[in-house]
C-alpha cells in the first residue's frame, strides 16, 4: 500500500503522508517513496508542500514496530536520516503543513522543510529517550538551529512536547492557523506569494541561505553574477520601471 498521495501541480507538488491505520507512521516503504518524490523534485525542481492532511495527525513518528528490529548496522545505513537530509537539500523552497501531532520522526521530518504552518492542535515532540534511542533523524542539529540549543537539549532531553502556541513562540513553526479547514489553503498560499518571485532567483537564495558561513560572501557573488545575467531578470526589472512610469 502506498504510504504517500501525491498531486502534480505546475509549480509544485503536494505531498500528503497517507497511513491513516497507522497514525501516518514513518516506515521503510514510505521513505522510499520519499526518496522517489525527492528525485523527481531534483530532476524537475518545484515547490513542495508536504502535509498529513487535515485528520488531525501529521505523523505520529518511526514505524516502532519496524525500529525495534533494527540493529547497528540498520542505524548507520541512515534509514530515516539520509532521506529527510534529502528533503533538506531540495533545490526549491519546501512548506510543512501540520496538523495535529508530529512526533519523532515525523517531527523531524516537519524540521527538514525550509518552513512550517500548523494548526492550533498540532503538537510537535522528541520522545527518543524515552524509548532508549536519541532522536536520529535530524533533530539533534536542526532543532537547536531553530530554537536555540538550550532549548532543544530541554526538548530532546524530556521528550516534553510542545503545543502551537509555544512552537509558534520560539520559532519553530512560522504561522499558526486556527481551524485546521485553514491549514493547506495558508501554505498554498504561502506558496503563492513564493511562486510570484524568479524560480531561478529562489532557487539560488535558497541555496545560499543554506550553505555554511564559510561560503560568504563569495556564493552571494556568484549568485548574484549569474542572476545578473538572467533574462529574467531583465524583464522583471524593465516592467517594475515601466509600472513606476506609468504611475
């Protein structure tokens, strides 16, 4: 059974996690065919919205029927890591559209999109500890980028979960919706405005946002160069002068 609907539209893909019987569990089928969205996206780079619907759950974390078995060599193949790092690395911008819990896994998965909206009962959560593993999948580097690195040693190191109010709070997700009917019209929209930009010019911010100190500013330049030289560009600029005439 497939764990992923997907719908094609001309500037994006929407992506729904689609394991209802099993609470939208990451297993090994799902993040392959995680792997198969992740290779058409680097083939033909669009935006992605990636989303649990609106059932109230997003993902309720690994397959921990599928985890228990795994042994060392399992955990060093990077099962669930390398695909989420996959989804991290996207050419263009990726929204996380969650609604209702997102544990574990499924918390780190909502943590390797670039951005992320929930509803009023979403309610994200590191609960590795507890079940005598530590959160692999990307938690333990991204969360501290996003919320600070005292407060996600507190999150990873409870497992404490933290409801929208508090996620909105501290900077783990950018917007907060208030009925969950709300959730998927926000990130399309969100995606809109995205969409309304150069795709080149996004796709080259992204990639500049997400590349170490190290590459500054000399990517920044290159980038630049090369949107320089866009004709693109060219006429974005030429119709912004055109409607200032006119006004």
């Amino acid at each position: 059974m497939s764990g992923l609907r997907i719908e094609e539209r001309p500037d994006r893909l929407v992506v729904t996690l689609d394991r209802p019987e099993k609470r939208n569990a990451i297993d090994a089928e799902l993040i392959a065919e995680l792997h198969a969205v992740c290779a058409e996206l680097e083939a033909r780079p669009r935006l992605l919205l990636l989303t649990g619907g609106t059932e109230g759950i997003f993902a309720g974390g690994a397959d921990i029927g599928q985890l228990r078995g795994r042994g060392r060599l399992d955990a060093l193949a990077a099962i669930n890591s390398a695909a989420f790092a996959r989804v991290r690395a996207l050419p263009m911008p990726t929204v996380a559209a969650v609604d209702g819990p997102a544990l574990g896994g499924g918390a780190e998965l909502a943590y390797a999109c670039d951005l992320r909206l929930c509803t009023a009962r979403a309610v994200f959560g590191q609960p590795e500890v507890r079940l005598g593993i530590l959160a692999g999948a990307g938690a333990t580097h991204r969360l501290p980028a996003l919320v600070g690195e005292a407060r996600a040693k507190e999150l990873l190191f409870t497992g404490r979960r933290v409801d929208a109010a508090e996620a909105l709070r501290i900077g783990l997700v950018n917007r907060v919706v208030d009925e969950p009917a709300e959730l998927l019209p926000a990130a399309h929209g969100l995606l809109d405005e995205m969409a309304k930009g150069s795709a080149l010019a996004l796709r080259l911010t992204k990639l500049a946002v997400d590349a170490p100190p190290a590459a500054h500013p000399h990517l920044d330049l290159v980038s630049q160069a090369v949107l320089f030289e866009d004709e693109e560009k060219r006429r974005r600029m030429t119709e912004f002068l055109e409607r200032r005439r006119s006004r």
